[in-house]
C-alpha cells in the first residue's frame, strides 16, 4: 500500500509539473500516461520492472475511481426514482 501512494504521489508532482493543473482523475489522459511512461524510462531511467509496478497502481487507482464513479452515479439514480 505505502508503494501504490508513493507512485501516486510521484504521478501527482510529476503531472502538475507538466500540466500547471490540479490533478484530478478526470483530466488524465492516455497521453499523459505515455509520456509518464517516456519520463520514468528515459528521464528517471528505472528499470521496466519497476516502471510497469508504477503503471500498474496509477491503473488500479484509476479503476477505482471509475468503479466509485459509477457506483455513485447508480446510487443517484436509485434514489431519483
């Protein structure tokens, strides 16, 4: 868990840096994600085992904020009726 926040945060700096924006899930692009992608190989040069664990919790957290998206979404529908 505390590698999944630690890569998170790394995302976060790294995105504001690039982007001069607050950070939200929906704003993040799949060209953000290859240019993360680009900056931790060529820049940060680390090795493909770790930059694919640095992928991986940036697409666990995203899933988890679509999957509470449409929960919450569900949830107004549910009670709109």
């Amino acid at each position: 868990m505390d590698k999944y926040l630690c890569d998170f945060d790394a995302f976060t700096e790294w995105f504001k840096s690039k982007n001069q924006e607050q950070l939200t899930p929906a704003v993040i692009t799949a060209t953000d994600l290859r240019e993360y992608k680009r900056y931790l190989d060529e820049t940060l040069e680390l090795k493909p085992q770790t930059i694919n664990r640095k992928l991986s919790s940036l697409r666990s957290f995203l899933n988890d904020f679509r999957i509470s998206s449409l929960l919450l979404q569900q949830e107004v529908l549910i009670t709109d009726n």
